[in-house]
C-alpha cells in the first residue's frame, strides 16, 4: 500500500540503526518463505548473490521447522511488545530461527503488517514514498531523495496513491472487526 523510512527513536532502538525501512502491506499479501541456511543478503550490484553467512544461528529451530519443504505458519513466530514514539505502541514479529525482526504490527492488529523492507531478498528495489518521525533523525542523516518528510506520522489520504488508499480500504474491514472483537473482550 505504501512504504516509508520511519526515524523514530523505538524504530532505530529496534533496529540499531538509523531509521528503519517500513511497507505497509495486508497480512494477506505475505508470504513466509521456509526456514533457510542464513545468507548474506543480495545487492543491487549483485542481485543474484546470495553468499552463505556462516554457521546456522544458535537458537533451536521451531517446532515443526525441521521440515523446511513446508512453509511455516505463523504460530511458531515470536512476538514482543514494545513502546513507540506515537505512544501507541507496537508488536514486533520475529523469526523464531535467527529472531530478526520481519514485520511490526500496530493499533491495526494483525490484517495489517509494517514489513521491515531489509527481510526482503531484492530490498534495493523498494523506495520509500515518504519519510516519517524526521523530529528523531540523527544528525548525521542527510535526507536527499526529494521525498515528503514528516515531523510525525501523516494523513494517508493526501500522500498515498490511490491504489494503496483502495487497499486499505478493503483491509479496514478486517482491522475494524479486530477492533471490535478486542473491544468486546475487554
């Protein structure tokens, strides 16, 4: 639907970095790979390269990841609460294998996810549209690309392209029964 650089201080705490590249995108939309050898990730010069990165990560495949002929679904991923600067707060999701960080979800519930772009195989093929919480940016990051820049978040209605203003139309149907149901478990 969209995709953005968010420079919030949970964003660059989380990442250990600068700022972290978000798209916004239905949950229906993504698919989990199966669990693989860790790879040094692909890049633009390279875009087929897909070095080994060394011995397998330390932490125990999950439950039923010892098969990686099958997808996994996505009770084996490990969540965790964290604060953010909107003060809305966030779930980060996390392969259970190597515990990076695969998507965010927020007050949207599960129907929407925050894919963290860097996961992506071909993550240089992915530009953000704006750039969001620019009031924590570090000093040392000069914004050059002519994007929008937001001092917080932004009205989705005056910068997203109609496509993505479609899309997430359709999906509030979903977050507005998650909204209820959470409500009515209260």
């Amino acid at each position: 639907m969209a995709s953005h650089n968010c420079h919030c201080t949970a964003c660059q705490r989380e990442t250990g970095s600068a700022f972290s590249p978000n798209i916004i995108i239905e949950a229906s939309s993504v698919t989990r790979l199966p669990p693989a050898s860790p790879t040094v990730p692909a890049h633009r010069g390279a875009p087929d390269s897909l070095p080994p990165a060394g011995p397998a990560p330390a932490p125990a495949p999950a439950p039923g990841a010892e098969n990686n002929a099958t997808p996994p679904d996505d009770d084996d991923l490990l969540r965790v609460a964290i604060p953010s600067e909107s003060g809305a707060g966030q779930t980060i999701v996390r392969c259970p294998r190597c515990l990076a960080a695969l998507w965010s979800e927020y007050a949207y519930g599960p129907a929407v996810r925050f894919v963290k772009s860097g996961t992506l195989d071909r993550a240089w093929l992915v530009e953000p549209d704006l750039h969001i919480f620019v009031r924590s940016k570090r000093p040392f990051v000069t914004i050059g690309d002519g994007k929008p820049q937001f001092q917080e978040y932004y009205d989705r209605a005056q910068f997203w392209r109609p496509e993505g203003l479609e899309r997430w139309a359709r999906v509030m149907v979903e977050v507005q029964k998650y909204w209820a149901s959470s409500q009515a478990g209260s």
